[in-house]
C-alpha cells in the first residue's frame, strides 16, 4: 500500500526492497537454519542498533514529534508498531500514552464470576476476581484501559463489520465519557 503512495523515486525503490524483502521472509526463502531454528539476517538499515531506551526509540523512528501531532487525526495513519508480545505492546502504548498530554480516563472491565449451577467446583476458589485480573493474554480484556483523545487504539472483538468495526481495525480515540468510547476509524474502507 506503501509503494502506490511514495512520492519519490528513492523512496519508491527503498519501499520495494523491504516489500520484496518481507516477502521473502513470509515466503520462508530467506534465512539459514541452524540447529533446526530457521534464523533471519535482517539488514541493517532496518535496525536500530544502538540507544538507551529501545521503547522510547522505537516510538521516536515511528511517531516522530508525537506530542505534538497527537491531536491530527491523519498523523497515525500511516504509521503502526508491530510487536511480538503484549508485554511490549504494553510498553508502547504506555510510553505514547506519556507523550500525550490530554487529560487521560481509566475504564475498568467487568470483574464478576459467574456462579456454577452445581453447589461445587473445584475452580471456585481459585477464579477469584484478585486472580482474574492479573491475567493478561490475547483475547481477554485487561483489567484496566486507560486512553487520552488523541491515542491510536485496535479493536480486538468484531464489534459491527458493516460499520468497518471489526478485529484489527485501527481507530483514534476523539472524545471520552463515562460509559463511551468516541473513536475515527483509521485504516479499511471506512476511514473517518
């Protein structure tokens, strides 16, 4: 999608070479495998080799001047953080999260248990709501969100796919409430 955009003839043929390069990657025609673990060469222009904090560089290389552009709705629409765990992703949008300085709104989760129609269970003591709320793994929500207008979020539910809200849609938080979330779609056919 990059490549239809470029507006340069450099970066144009920058954006080819990593495209042709994922692929490679995605097609499993790259790398050498040693001791039966298939291991990639990234190149080094890709990498960041050398800081302090590696959360604060790899918000900085992605979102330049964030604090600043944290209110355009445009700014984050080209631009995204892949991670490999949710810790990390944690550690991203906490750290961009920092950055913003509109006033931030904490939502909780629902934390109830339902009961069990039999008088026992052997989980019933142990699927407290304390318990409950220290997991954090990829389809249940965290215990805890909390957001600022102007900080880029994703659907992880299908939420309504006729109105292009469903699992993966990026959007941007424009207004909190109590009970409500008021976000702009990002990326698909219904931007805006």
């Amino acid at each position: 999608m990059r490549l239809q955009n470029s507006d340069t003839v450099s970066d144009l043929k920058e954006l080819k070479e990593f495209s042709n390069w994922i692929l490679t990657v995605g097609d499993g025609s790259t790398g050498n495998s040693f001791d039966g673990i298939d291991k990639v060469l990234i190149p080094k222009n890709l990498l960041i080799s050398e800081c302090i904090d590696p959360i604060a560089t790899i918000v900085e290389s992605t979102y330049p001047d964030f604090s600043t552009t944290c209110n355009d709705v445009g700014y984050p629409q080209q631009r995204a953080n892949l991670a490999l765990t949710l810790d990390i992703v944690e550690s991203i949008n906490q750290y961009r999260i920092s950055l913003n300085h509109n006033p931030e709104k904490s939502y909780l989760s629902s934390d109830k248990i339902c009961k069990p129609d039999h008088t026992y269970s052997a989980l019933e003591h142990v699927d407290t709501p304390d318990f409950l709320s220290t997991i954090k793994c990829s389809g249940v929500s965290n215990l805890s969100i909390t957001l600022k207008v102007g900080v880029p979020v994703m659907l992880v539910r299908n939420f309504d796919q006729t109105a292009g809200l469903c699992n993966g849609t990026r959007l941007i938080v424009t207004k909190l409430g109590n009970q409500i979330i008021v976000a702009k779609v990002l990326s698909g056919h219904m931007v805006g």
